[in-house]
C-alpha cells in the first residue's frame, strides 16, 4: 500500500539488505487489519512474522 507507514516491534536486517519485521499482537487481528498490515509489509520489501 503506497503511503502506509508501518512500524514494527522489532526490525531485523539481515547481510544482503533483507528486512524482517516482528509484529506481537495482543489481540487478534480481523482480516481486513491483517491483510492491510501484511500488504504494506511486502509491498515495502520486508518478510513480516
């Protein structure tokens, strides 16, 4: 999604510039919340789990 900011509970590079972002939730989350999380992730580039 272009323009979503996303910031994650912890944010790992790795060597050769691959990202992953740790997210911990409290609750769970509705698709919808999910699916727009997710999609802002990868569309930046960044495994999220």
């Amino acid at each position: 999604m272009t323009g979503t900011r996303l910031r994650s509970d912890v944010k790992a590079e790795l060597a050769g510039g691959r990202q992953l972002a740790f997210e911990i939730q409290r609750k769970p989350l509705d698709f919808k919340d999910w699916d727009r999380r997710h999609g802002g992730y990868q569309n930046g580039g960044v495994r999220d789990l």
